[in-house]
C-alpha cells in the first residue's frame, strides 16, 4: 500500500511498507548503473532493507531523501550543489544500495578552554526530513541540520551542518 508519495524535476517516488519504488531521472546524473537505467523507463525499487525500512521520504527538485526506521539518512539523486550531504566529487556514479546511500552525520566537536575536545562526536539519528531545491534539511529532538545550495546560490554545506536558526522551538 502507498504511504507517500514525492516528486521532483524528473521523477517520481514511492514509499511502500519500507521500500522505495522510484521512476525518472535526476538531471545531470549519468545512468550509469542497471538500476538507474531501468528506472528511467519503468518503476524500480531502490531502497530494501529489513534492518532499516525507510519510514519518510523528501523530494528536492533533482534528489530524494529517505528517512529510516533508525533515524539515518539515505539520499540519492544529484550531488552537485552538495543537497546529499556528502563530497559532490565522491561515489557519483556508483550503484545504489541501501550502503551506498547512507549518510553518517556526526555531532560537532566540542572543546574545553585549553583546546582538548570535551566530548565525542556520536552519529546523528534524526526524526523528521525536508527537502526543497538543492538544499537537504533533518531534525534530531528538534535540532537542524542541513547541506546543499541555496535557490540564490548560497552554499550552505556539501556536508550536513547544524543551522540553530532552523530549530524548532517545543
């Protein structure tokens, strides 16, 4: 059964008992991998895993985003404006899998006054996505987080960045 439903620029996608049917394309991404090329022309799935079903999907104009069960990032689609919170220039072309497309976003390092850091940096496990343009926006407890270029070409970050003045006040 249909849960959400997102589009983009090119495509269209799908979000069904924790799997992510996609159809389209992501302007300026190569079809370089079987799946892409298939999905261009007919419905796909790209993204199954039991361990982390995916539980909300956001759709920028040329990149999807996938929130799973355990609060980690998945994202797929056009990297150039840095909207999938990783290096544009890393892992372009390769084929999406569950592995490929997670995004690990670490807590910031703290330090004391004499310079040692204070505390370690765990990984962010988030509750709520957006996406809008270039640009990839996620919550933890109420805390955002976001990368990608601005409509008016304002680079935020091509790896995800706290933005406090994007946090939703309780």
């Amino acid at each position: 059964m249909l849960q959400q439903e997102v589009r983009g620029k090119s495509y269209i996608a799908g979000l069904y008992d924790g799997k992510v049917v996609f159809q389209g394309t992501f302007e300026g991404v190569q079809l370089s991998s079987a799946l892409m090329s298939m999905a261009a022309v007919s419905p796909q799935v790209i993204f199954n895993d039991p361990t982390d079903p995916i539980i909300k999907l956001a759709g920028g104009r040329d990149h999807l985003v996938m929130l799973g069960l355990s609060g980690r990032l998945y994202t797929i689609g056009r990297a150039n404006e840095g909207q999938l919170g990783q290096d544009p220039s890393r892992h372009r072309y390769r084929t999406p899998t569950p592995l490929n497309m997670r995004r690990r976003v670490l807590e910031e390092l703290v330090y004391t006054d004499s310079g040692r850091v204070k505390s370690h940096t765990p990984e962010v496990f988030f509750d709520h996505i957006e996406a809008h343009g270039n640009v990839t926006f996620a919550w933890c407890k109420n805390r955002a987080f976001r990368c990608g270029t601005l409509d008016n070409g304002v680079v935020c970050s091509s790896t995800f960045k706290r933005c406090e003045r994007l946090d939703r006040r309780v």
